[in-house]
C-alpha cells in the first residue's frame, strides 16, 4: 500500500474531495463574509481549511426540571428546543446545534475544530471532539457562553473551522468499519452510550 505525505491538508485538496467525493456538502468554494449586502460571520474554504455554518436548530441547556448531566443516563428535559436565526445563549451556560454542512471523513483523515475568532473574543468558545476517519454525518456543536452575559449566536454563519490531516496511510479500522454510534447523524445529536 503506498504511503501518502501525512500533514494538514490545503484548499485545493478540500475543494477537489468535496467536489469530487462528497467531502463536505453543501460546499463554499471561498470564504463568504456578506449576504443580501450584510456583513456575516464568514464561512467556506480558507487557506488549509473549512469554515462551517452552525443551523438554525438549537437546545439551549436549562435546569428548570433540576435534571442532572448524566452521560450514561442523558434526560433531552435539560434543553428547550428552538428553532430560530439567532439563539441567545444563557450567562454561563451552553447550546447544542449542528453544522449546516454534513460532512464524508476519508479513512486517511482526521480532522480536528477550532471555533472561529469572531465568537471566541466574545467569549464563546466551540467544542467538538475529533472527526474520526470514516465519518461521516451533521457534526453536532457544542456553544458555551463563559461570560456573565447572554450571547447571540447566528444561524447559518460561520462557527468553527475543520482542520484536515492526512495520515501516512489509511487506518485498519475507520470509525464506520466499527459501527460508531455517531454514524450518519442527522441533526442535533445528544449523547449516547
């Protein structure tokens, strides 16, 4: 099996496997910083890397019902379920959503997010674990607000960047070979065990 250069991909390798392949869909060929004559949070293809949107689907935690975070035990009660342009996000607290994009991780890729400098100057801050090689679906984020304030987030503007890596070669066992219990998700997607 012939071994690849390993590294952090460039726009031409992510436009040709999204265009050809399925990587990302939908997909923006350059970074788009205004709609309808609005400036926006800028999302598509950057430098060595992926801007992606963040839907208009939000759970907004809350603890009206007292519920505890519990992993293993996860109770859909903790969040209110909105669909909107903008979801504010409680002081101290956090919102699930989605990408807009759904995305197809080659077996050779592992691919790591960063949120976008925009939000984290305002003190939200993105998290998402790494998307495992063979992949594939809405990447599900997580938004918290670290402030003392309440937050807006808007929908369908850009929310974090994907990093591609490529490995020297394909692993073994990509995440769809061993039937992750992420696979294929579509929408916000809560915790599983």
């Amino acid at each position: 099996m012939p071994l690849s250069a390993p590294g952090i991909m460039p726009d031409h390798w992510i436009r040709e496997q999204s265009l050809q392949n399925g990587m990302i869909e939908p997909f923006t060929e350059k970074q788009n910083r205004e709609e309808n004559g609005q400036k926006i949070i800028s999302y598509g293809l950057s430098s060595y890397g992926y801007d992606a949107r963040c839907s208009n689907e939000f759970m907004i935690f809350t603890n009206v019902d007292n519920a505890i975070v519990d992993p293993k035990n996860f109770s859909n009660q903790s969040f209110v379920e909105r669909e909107s342009d903008v979801c504010v996000i409680p002081p101290n607290s956090f919102v699930l959503t989605r990408t807009v994009e759904y995305f197809r991780i080659p077996k050779d890729v592992l691919v790591i997010c960063l949120g976008k400098s925009t939000y984290a100057r305002c003190g939200l801050i993105v998290n998402v674990t790494p998307l495992e090689p063979g992949w594939e679906g809405h990447v599900t984020l997580e938004l918290s607000n670290t402030t003392p304030l309440p937050a807006k987030v808007y929908a369908n503007e850009g929310i974090a960047q994907f990093l591609f890596f490529k490995g020297s070669s394909a692993c073994d066992v990509s995440y769809a070979d061993r039937a992750g219990k992420y696979m294929s998700q579509r929408g916000v997607t809560l915790p599983r065990i």
